[in-house]
C-alpha cells in the first residue's frame, strides 16, 4: 500500500463548477500536508500546506485536512480553464536527520469552457 | 529572478554512457532534492541534500549518484544509465523546514 493515495483521474469539469480533489494518507506521523500544481512541462509548484486538522483558504482554493480520518482534501471553486492541472497531495515529516517529503501519483483536471 | 535550474532538459542517450545533470539554485536554499516522476508512480525521492557535503539515500537511489560540494548546485549523475531510468526528472530546492520546495522545469531523459 503506498503512504499516500490518489485518485489519477482524469477529471473533467464544466467551467464555474466546484472541484474536489482528495488523498488519503497511511502513516499518522505525517506533520504537513500540501497541495501542488503541475502543469504540462512543468515542475510542481506548491498551492498551499497546512499543519493541522482543519481548513485553510487561499482566494478560490480551500485545503482540508482530517487526521483522524487521514483524509486531504482541495477544493476549488469557481474553477477556470487555467486551473487544467495535474494536482499533487504530498505530505512531510520534519526529522532531524532528513525531511521526508511523500507524494501522491496526482490528478490530472481538465476544466472545459 | 528566484529560480531552479536544470540542464539539459531533453537528453537521449545509449545504455552504459556515462551522463550528468546539473541542478542549480538562486536561493541560497541548504535542502535539494532529486525526484523522478513515472506515469502512474507520482514523484519519488532519488538522493537529497541537507547541506553542502551532506547527501543521502531517498526511495529510489539505486544507479543515481549525487554530489554537493557547493551550496547552489546539486548534480545528478548517471554513472551507466539503463533503460529503466528513462523518466522526467526533478531537481528541487527549499529552506530546511521543507515547507514550500521550488522545482526546476525538468529533465527529460531517454535511454536507449
């Protein structure tokens, strides 16, 4: 079983619709929890990370995370053909011998006009 | 302009040929990391670098080798490359929290 699990899509939305990405995690020691974006030909470039249980809003994007349930969700409302993305959940342990970064294989969105 | 930067970004090549990629960051970042990413496998850690001199193992080392001898660069290297190391390739910087990592564009490589 990997660490981190993830939907690979793809998933296509009308434009203005609301999306909602998910992962699910297996190790309760994970500390940060991220989401980045990677478009084609591109490197990842991080959305948004959070530390806690909760939620987090950044303008149209909204990250939420369950530890009890070890569940990471994005949200994204108001979606726009710029967001068409591969979307990747990644999670980080902080130690003192190596930060250990663990990502998700990614969603591939396609948001159409 | 803060950025990472990898070189080539597209590589072919023939098994057994010896190849480098180069990796530098403007940053001042002490993390780097090498990544490759594979169709239905995600990113995966190749080496890492806390710091200048200080490299080690990520998940999937085997036939990569790396180096950090100065604080900006952190080159890949391939010492005989096999066609299962045909990927897209990542280099990555951060501060030593790791939060917010930067990549470069990528590499492309091919093994023929």
């Amino acid at each position: 079983q990997k660490e981190v699990e993830q939907d690979p899509g793809p998933l296509s939305v009308p434009e203005g619709a609301i999306v909602s990405l998910n992962c699910t995690y297996s190790n309760s020691a994970f500390q940060y929890f991220m989401w980045y974006r990677q478009y084609s030909r591109k490197g990842p470039e991080l959305l948004m990370y959070t530390y806690s249980s909760g939620n987090k809003e950044d303008g149209r994007f909204t990250a939420q995370v369950d530890k009890s349930s070890k569940y990471i969700s994005l949200f994204i409302r108001d979606s726009q053909p710029s967001d068409s993305a591969t979307y990747l959940c990644a999670t980080l342990i902080l130690t003192g011998g190596g930060n250990k970064l663990t990502f998700g294989t990614g969603t591939q969105l396609k948001v159409e006009l | 302009e803060a950025q990472v930067t990898q070189n080539p970004r597209y590589l072919i090549t023939v098994t057994g040929k010896k190849l480098t990629v180069t990796c530098s960051q403007n940053m001042n970042h002490e993390y780097m990391s090498w990544y490759r990413q594979d169709p239905g496998l995600g990113l995966r850690q190749i080496y890492y670098s806390m710091n200048v001199e200080v490299t080690d193992k990520g998940d999937v080392p085997e036939g990569y080798k790396v180096s950090r001898k100065e604080k900006r660069n952190f080159p890949l290297i391939l010492e005989s490359p096999s066609p299962n190391q045909t990927s897209l390739y990542f280099c990555a910087s951060s501060t030593r929290a790791a939060e917010t990592q930067y990549f470069g564009p990528g590499t492309r490589l091919l093994v023929l």
